[in-house]
C-alpha cells in the first residue's frame, strides 16, 4: 500500500470513525499490520466504545512495536478501555509499563485509585449490610 493511500485512511479515521472501521477490515492482511493503521483502528474502536476490542488491538500493536513512538500511547489507551469497562484494578497494573513522563498519567492514577478505593468502600458496605439483614432473619 502506498502512502498517499495510508494518508487516506488515518484521514479517515479522523473524520469518520465507523468508516475506517469498515475499510480497516477490508484490506489485506500484510496492509492491517501497518503500525499507523493499526493504532488508528484501536483509536478507532475506543472512540466507538467497543473497548474489548480495542484493548485486543492497542495491547496487539505494543506487543508489536515495542520500539515505535506509540507504544504509551497504546498502553495508555489499553488502560482507558479497561477503565471504560469498571475494571481499575487492571487500569493501573497496566499504567505501570507506561513512560512516567506520560501525559495525563499521574491523573489516571490517582483516578483509578480512587474508582477503587470506592468499588472497596462499597463491597464492604454491602458485606456489612448482608450481614445485618442475616442477622435480623435470624432474629
């Protein structure tokens, strides 16, 4: 593929999401491993909130291309869809591979700790509530 076409599609991925989706999975298999197409389409499906799926591609382009400039970049998304889904705990052991001079990292850290420190409050709550109502039965 050449890069005029290259330049195309990232265009595209800008400016329509769901058609770059489209035509992402329409090209052949050597021209998916592109490193740009392919962090586009992980942007792509995190934007769209299909964030299974881009967790699979943003761990699949840094597993990839460790040494390309969008490794973090993938790594830090991986850990927003994570996040997307309620699942902080996998967030923040994922935000550890990152560059601490990541933008925005130190944020999404305190962030997920926080989503945490509440997911703990409210389990024991609801412990301590199960309880009290086992406890009335009984009575």
């Amino acid at each position: 593929m050449d890069q005029n076409h290259i330049a195309t599609l990232l265009e595209k991925a800008l400016s329509d999401q769901s058609e770059f989706v489209n035509a992402y999975l329409a090209l052949g298999i050597a021209d998916k491993e592109h490193p740009e197409l392919l962090f586009a389409y992980a942007d792509c499906l995190y934007e769209l909130e299909r964030d299974g799926e881009a967790i699979e591609t943003y761990l699949n382009y840094a597993s990839r291309y460790p040494e390309e400039r969008g490794y973090s970049f993938a790594i830090f998304g991986a850990a927003m869809a994570l996040k997307n889904m309620g699942l902080e705990a996998e967030a923040l052991e994922l935000l550890e591979f990152i560059n601490p001079e990541h933008e925005n990292l130190d944020q999404e850290i305190v962030d997920c700790k926080k989503r945490i420190d509440i997911q703990i409050r409210a389990i024991k709550n609801l412990r301590m509530f199960k309880l009290a109502k086992d406890h009335r039965q009984l009575n």
